[in-house]
C-alpha cells in the first residue's frame, strides 16, 4: 500500500480556505472515519472513511434522483467524464489512483471514492473536487433547476446557469 491514510491534513486544507464549515470528525484508532461539515448551499455533508474497504463515500449527497432518470444517467455519465483521457489533467481523476462513481442507495446517490493505490489523501482531495465540479459544472444548467429547488431545497433566486 502506498500513499497516506489520514485524511486530516485534506480536510484542514479545505476549512481552512473556507470551502468546509463546522467540521466535526469522528475517529476511531486515530484515523477519522466519518467527517460531516458544512459545504455548498449550507448543506450538511456526511464523508464516510472505509479504510479496510479502501473506500471513502459522500452517503446521500443527492437525495430523491430516481434509478431510471435522466438526472441519474447524466450524474453518472459526468462523472465518468471526471476520469476521462480528455479532462485536462489537473482536473482529472487518475484511474490508477481513485475510481470515483455514483451509487444509487434508496433513491439517494453517493458519491464513492475507489481508492485504489491506498492513497486516501489523494482520493479525498479528488472526490471533494468531483463533487464541487458537479455543483458548478454539472448542476448549473436548466435541465436541473427543478431538481436543485426540490431536493436541495435551493432559493430559485439563488440559482444560476452556466
């Protein structure tokens, strides 16, 4: 196994730019294995850590996205764009390190981080960007509004389109 496992320093990072609010780290052995904060559109966030599954996850990050959807097959597909050859590579997930995906868990979707070379710092940065991306890069479009103001609860005010 290669790479770090204490997500700690990551997560710092991002609290400490402001992106991440009201942090709260629950740890076991010394390791955090569930952190929740406060991120986009005051929403709280549940980051699960699965060390020995080689696992971090995001449970319920989109709530009420039905299996058959367009919203789902379009979450997933951009997603999947994430890791692609394409994606300029600072904004890429590198397979060989972190595979990341939607899961659909009762009409909720997680965001999952595989991570695969046992680098838990690199797949948490990634799987924090992934889901920023999908706030400002997947979301923002007209397609989803209905979406966003349902099961975000967002303000219609508040939303803009890419």
């Amino acid at each position: 196994m290669t790479g770090s496992t204490d997500i700690h320093a990551v997560l710092d990072f991002y609290a400490k730019r402001g992106l991440l609010r009201n942090v709260r780290t629950t740890l076991s052995e010394g390791r955090a294995t569930r952190v929740q904060f406060t991120w986009h559109y005051d929403r709280t966030f549940d980051l699960r850590v699965d060390y020995e599954a080689s696992r971090l996850s995001f449970t319920d990050a989109f709530p009420n996205v039905p299996a058959a959807s367009a919203l789902y097959r379009d979450l997933t597909g951009f997603i999947d764009g994430m890791m692609s050859d394409s994606m300029p590579i600072h904004r890429r997930v590198d397979r060989r390190k972190t595979i990341v995906h939607g899961e659909l868990i009762d009409a909720n979707v997680a965001i999952v981080a595989d991570v695969v070379d046992g680098d838990f710092d690199y797949a948490a940065r990634k799987l924090i960007q992934v889901v920023n991306e999908i706030y400002f890069g997947f979301l923002p479009n007209s397609a989803h509004y209905d979406y966003q103001v349902q099961s975000l609860g967002l303000e219609p005010n508040a939303i803009t389109f890419a």
